[in-house]
C-alpha cells in the first residue's frame, strides 16, 4: 500500500508538471486555434535560462523561476510580433510546418551554444532529498511542484473565467471582426496571450529539469507529451488539460514501475481508450446533430 501511495504521489506531480508545460499550447491551440509545436523550444528556453543562472551565476533557484517565466514570455512575444502573427489566419498545415522548423531551428541553437550534454540545475538542499509520512515517501521538490503547478492552475482558471481580459479573449477568438468593433483590441491580446503561454512554458521548462533532464532535443522528446495531454483533454477548456495531466502523469508512473517493459505503452494506452470512448477529448466541444 505504500509503494501504490509512494507512486500516486510521483504520479500526480508529474502530471501537474505535464500540466503547466502543456497548458500553454492549450491555450493556444484551444483559445487561439493556433497549432503551434514549437510549444517545447519555449519550456527549453525557460530551463535553460534558469540553469544559466543558478549553475552558472549563483543565483538562487526560487529567484531564477520568475526569470525563466520572464524571459520566456519576451522571447514569444517577440515571435509573435514577427513571425506567429502572419500565421493567425493561415491553414493548420501551414502554422505545423511553420513551427516544427522553428523546432529544428532551436535544437540546433542550442546545440551550438549550449553543447548537446544532459544539463541539471543545482537545487537548494531543503529541495533535496525526501521524508516519510505514515511510510509514504514525499520528495521534497516533487511536494514544491504540485504547490507551485496547483497554485498556477487555480490562478489561470481565474483569469480566463472570472477576468475582464479572460471575457476579451473569448470574444476575439470566437469573433475577431466583432471584438474589434466592441473597442477590444485583437491583436494585442493575441500578443499577450502567447506571450503568457510561452511564459507557462518556460516555467515549467525550469522546474521540469530536475525531472526530465534538459537537452536541445527537448522539445521533439516531449512534443508527443504535451499534444497527448491536449487532445485527450480536449482543447475547448483548462479543467481538460488539467485533469488528462493528472491522469496520464499518473498512468505512466504507475506503468514504468508496475510493468518496465511495458511502461512507455501505457500512456499510448491510455489515450487510445478514452479517445475511442470520446473522440473529443474528456471536455471537448461535441458536435450538435
């Protein structure tokens, strides 16, 4: 019974890691309707600027997390001003080949500058290690994820549910020609938005290395990852994405350490049921008949 509690516990900080480097790309492919799989080269940029700055500067890691958002949210917002915003209203195909170059393109930027070694970030010892509660084994930074990504995800419900700019979003997503009439400029909250979702990105990029390593392949090694927790989700909402990471986070944990052999099928599994069973996603928009 330990080791099954041991494993949800690792299960559901994963999945809330898997959340907040996917619900960035949920928000654009689901809000914007923008297809964007150069998601992951924005989670490496943020990982790899907080490693700059806590292994190479001596900064300490809690300073360097809102760095990695910072920088992150600049380096989309200034694509989106040059390159996405072109995109906007061209066919899905055209925004996946645009953004699987620019995929490539990052692996090889950073490769060249930052070498193709597997990078750690140096964690403050109260981080390190784990302790045990009733013989359950709670990891110490596995416990600072899950308050950090449930906190983040209580925050972005709010915004796109409860806020004036969350209402703006909707209107110039579902009518762009209308929104602009209303005074809401478009083109503005597209440019934050993006900015924002890259900015998710690269924050969870930062807190992921730890866990996941930090490569230049990153963004092709777990594009799978965040596309998996988006269309399971379903695209038309944040509880989707939220509650597919929890599930899917869980579901490959408990498969690598029940069934090895078979661990990296399970979350493969796991889509391919409850994509037969909704093909939508768990709260994807249904087609009216």
């Amino acid at each position: 019974m330990t080791s099954i509690l041991t494993n949800l516990f690792d299960g559901v900080a994963y999945g809330m890691l898997l959340f907040v480097l996917a619900c960035g790309l949920a928000v654009t492919l689901g809000l914007m309707n923008f297809v964007n799989l150069a998601h992951g080269s924005f989670a490496m940029a943020g990982g790899y600027i907080c490693a700059v700055l806590v292994n190479g500067q001596g900064w300490p890691f809690f300073a360097a997390l809102p760095l990695a958002f910072v920088g992150s949210s600049l380096i989309g917002a200034a694509f989106e001003r040059t390159l996405y915003r072109h995109l906007y209203t061209r066919s899905h195909l055209d925004q996946v080949l645009f953004s699987i170059g620019l995929v490539f393109m990052s692996v090889a930027a950073v490769d060249y500058f930052m070498g193709s070694s597997r990078v750690f970030i140096n964690l403050p010892s109260a981080l390190e290690g784990q302790f045990d509660v009733y013989g359950v084994g709670i990891g110490r930074y596995r416990l600072m994820i899950i308050v950090i990504c449930g906190l983040l995800t209580a925050l972005l419900q709010l915004i796109l549910a409860k806020t004036r700019f969350g209402s703006r979003l909707r209107a110039a997503v579902d009518d762009p020609r209308a929104a602009s009439g209303l005074g809401i400029n478009v083109p503005q909250v597209f440019a934050f938005t993006f900015a924002f979702g890259c900015g998710l990105a690269g924050l969870g990029g930062a807190l992921s290395a730890e866990v996941l390593g930090l490569d230049p392949y990153f963004p092709l090694k777990f594009m799978i990852y965040f596309l998996i927790v988006v269309t399971v989700g379903g695209s038309s909402s944040i509880t989707g994405p939220f509650l597919a990471s929890l599930l899917l986070g869980i579901g490959d944990v408990a498969g690598k350490y029940y069934v090895p052999r078979m661990g990296p099928f399970v979350i493969y599994t796991i889509m391919i049921v409850i994509l037969i069973w909704r093909p939508n996603g768990l709260f994807g928009r249904t087609a009216a008949r």
